[in-house]
C-alpha cells in the first residue's frame, strides 16, 4: 500500500491535543509532522490560564501508550495524596484528604497545564526530532482549497507567511477552531461542523486568576507558609451572592513555581466592576483579613489582575462532524482533515474531562489507525461513528454532574449533595440495581462516556419510577 500521506501532516494548535496527537502519529511511524502554535513556547506561562490538569485513567491511555506515564508521575501530585485545607474567615482551618471511592481505579495525577504540555514537548526533542517540527510563534490565519488539497496559510509575528499542502490535517486549536469554522464554511447550508450548544448552570461564570508566590504565607506567623502539595480554599469575610468570593488552589509538585488562585463567581459579582488596582487591593484585604496580603500580593501582581480580562467557562457544546476528506490523500491527491478535543467537544471544567477526552480522542483515534493499517478513508469514517455517542454523552454528563461546585447557588448544591449522597447509598446498600452518581461513574475509565450516561439514567428512571410509586401511595391512602 502506498503510505505516502504519512509524510505529510500539519497539526493546528501546540497544546495537549496537538502534541499528543504528534507523539501518537510519529510512534506508529508517520513523518514529517508539522505543529502550528501561536504561543512562543511550551512552557509560556499565562497567569489566566495557568489551569491544573487532573489526568486519569482515561488520559493515561494516551500517556501509556507514548510511556510517558512514569514522568507524568514525577511532576505530580497523585490524586491518593490529596489533602484539602479549608480556611475561614476568622483564620481557623480545617485539613482533611479527600477519600478515594474508588481504590480499585488507576491513580490520577495533578500538574499544572505548562508542565504537561512541557512534557509532550521534551519527549518531541528527546526522541521525535526527526518526525515532528513544532513551529512556535506561528498562526493559522487561513485555510482554502485548492483542487483536491487545502492550503493552510501561517503568518508568524513578523509578518511572514508560510503555506503548507498537508495530506492529513488535525485540527486541535480549541474552541474557536479556524479548522472547524473553515470545514463549517465550505459545507455551505449544512449545521454538521456547527456546534450544538447545551445549557449549563456553571456556563458563563467569569474567573480570574492571582498568582501568588510559591510558598506564601499564611499568616504572621514565622514559618506558617503553604505548602505546594496542599489544596486550599480560602473563604471571603463577604456574604451574598454579589460580594462573597473565595480563592481556590490546586496542588503542585513543584515548590517553586508560583501558586495559581482562581477566583469564579457570576458575571455580575462586585469584583468584576473594580476599575483600579486600589480598588481592587482595598476589595481583597476587606474580603481576607486572615491573610497578610502585604505580604503575598505585590502591587505590579494587582495590578496585572485589576487589567486582565479574565475569561468565561463555555457553555457545554459539540459538532456531529469530526473529520472531511477531499480527493485521495492515500495516493497523496487529497487532504483528509480530523478534528479533536476542544476543536470538537467543550464544556465547563467542572467534571476534569476537557484534557482527559481529548487524550482519549487520540488514543482511539490511533486504535482505528491500527485496525485499518492507517489508511485514513476507512479510519476517519469510523472514527466518527464510533466516537460521536460518547461525545454527545460527554456534553450530557457536563450538564447534570457537578455544575453547582462553585458555591454560585448554596441550595442548588445542597440539592445535588442530597442527590450525589442517596445515588451511593443506594449503591452500597443495592449495587446490582443502583448506580453512583454520574460523577463518580466517571472515574472510572473502563467505561465509556455513552455507559456511564446509560447508568447514571438507569439510576434516575428507577428513582422516579419509585418517587412516583410513593404518591400514588400518599393519595391513595389519603382517598381511603
């Protein structure tokens, strides 16, 4: 068979995604791989998207594959060491470690975005040199059609402008995928690269990000600094839905890399409204007394915060298409083009699946490369029948399984934890005929998005079934 399309791949965006997907095309053989990235480098740090990952046993199987996992587990914190610090108002703390449900389940590891993109990319120069180029500093800027190939036109900060004729492009440039929206407008009056949008309760709430030093301190006290393996919450002295904030930080391996504190409330918080950086310090020492914010937040670091605009989670979304093939690109006279991760499927970080999904994308992706001996008119098809329930269940689970984590509504998520907590009983008292609650489900990597949504709706259909058993009952005993 002719493989001459190996040869010939341009990725669109530098992040997991893409440098994932290289590792994943170079390791079954593929050459000269291409990936376009806006930023000027893997480790660029941008403090309001400076997010922690929570990789799992789903994402591992990615990392499995490139043997990467051993590494990922040295520059993180294991979810089996997680230990949460609470801290009121008034100072005092509570520290507790968060209970694994699930011991059976693989160990899931927290490190910061920079540092696992920095990992892909290392593992790249370490040993992938001579198959994949990654080009920093670059943009897409255009994609257009030429016969029976697409030109994907790049312009780098100079102004200088590159042009590629790919036989394979992957589209792995987020939420406003020029790969998608180009694929959207070429298939004119059809809605399949259109993403279909789904309401959320915790779309459109706005964050921030402080950065804070690496081991600030937590109060007066000599010696009474964070540590960077810990979690912590910080509570506000503030009440009410417009005033009340909280800071919250993730573990970090690395004790010496700055602490990121996020900041998520509505859009019409009182936060958002402060115009300058006095306001905005006299805000925060109102709202934490019992923090030394002399001492933690330097003036040059709120005044970055004060002018940052911040950004929104998305609203929970996909498209049916994930991929389009013009000509042949198995002889070399075409270009197939597929979409994945956030290109095609994105949605609020509130079930820790965004880098994870996409991660899966990729290794089934290259399990349907293998079946079909890479010959992407037979893999691509397949690829989106067989991975199009499970991003359509994805979109699903982000709506019902944790939304309500932001503290946004208090009786919202008082509901839920009352939900979350008779689904385990259930559970543990009747397993064989109720499920846990979804959030939980989906730890679990041996089932796909599509079976944990079955279970978790099994689960609501018996529960319904049974609430309505007991009104008929209620009604029946108060008719006679």
């Amino acid at each position: 068979m002719n493989h001459s399309y190996k040869k010939n791949v341009v990725i669109i965006g530098g992040g997991p995604a893409g440098l994932g997907a290289a590792l994943m095309l170079a390791k079954r053989g593929w050459k000269d791989i291409t990936v376009i990235e806006k930023r000027p480098s893997a480790d660029y740090y941008e403090p309001d998207k400076s997010f922690s990952y929570q990789i799992d046993g789903r994402g591992q199987k990615l990392t499995d594959l490139l043997e990467l996992t051993p590494k990922l587990a040295d520059l993180s914190v294991p979810n089996t060491d997680f230990y949460f610090t609470l801290i009121q108002k008034d100072g005092t703390r509570k520290t507790t470690k968060l209970p694994i449900v699930d011991s059976k389940r693989k160990t899931a590891y927290w490190l910061p975005r920079a540092s696992f993109v920095e990992l892909l990319y290392q593992e790249i120069l370490q040993h992938w040199q001579d198959s994949i180029q990654v080009l920093f500093n670059i943009e897409c800027v255009e994609i257009k059609q030429s016969l029976e190939h697409l030109e994907i036109i790049t312009q780098s900060q100079l102004q200088e402008k590159l042009t590629f004729v790919p036989n394979l492009i992957v589209g792995c440039d987020g939420l406003n995928s020029i790969v998608r929206q180009t694929l959207h407008q070429m298939e004119g009056q059809s809605h399949f690269f259109e993403m279909q949008k789904f309401p959320s309760p915790s779309s459109g709430l706005k964050y921030k990000v402080l950065t804070l030093p690496p081991q600030f301190p937590l109060s007066e006290k000599e010696g009474d600094v964070a540590k960077s393996t810990m979690a912590y919450a910080i509570r506000s002295a503030f009440k009410g839905r417009k005033k009340a904030i909280s800071l919250g930080l993730l573990p970090l391996k690395n004790q010496k890399i700055p602490r990121s504190a996020n900041i998520i409330t509505y859009p019409d918080h009182q936060i958002w409204q402060l115009e300058t950086k006095e306001e905005v310090e006299e805000f925060l020492k109102q709202a934490f007394p019992q923090l030394p914010l002399e001492k933690i937040i330097s003036p040059e670091e709120i005044a970055r915060f004060t002018s940052s605009e911040g950004g929104k989670f998305p609203i929970p979304q996909y498209c049916s298409g994930l991929y389009k093939i013009w000509g042949n690109p198995e002889n070399g006279q075409g270009t197939a083009v597929i979409l994945l991760g956030d290109a095609v499927h994105c949605f609020p970080p509130d079930i820790g699946q965004g880098v994870n999904s996409a991660l899966e994308d990729i290794y089934v992706f290259q399990e349907i490369l293998a079946e079909t001996n890479d010959n992407l008119s037979q893999a691509l098809p397949r690829y989106q029948n067989l991975r199009q329930s499970d991003i359509k269940a994805l979109i699903r689970l982000a709506q019902i399984s944790y939304p309500w984590q932001y503290n946004q509504d208090l009786v919202q998520k008082r509901l839920w934890s009352l939900n979350f907590f008779l689904r385990l009983l259930l559970n543990r008292l009747l397993p064989f005929i109720f499920n846990p609650h979804s959030f939980l489900l989906i730890q679990n990597h041996e089932l796909s998005y599509s079976e944990i949504l079955a279970k978790s709706n099994s689960t609501t259909q018996i529960l319904l079934s049974l609430g309505g058993l007991a009104i008929l009952i209620l009604i029946w005993n108060f008719l006679t």
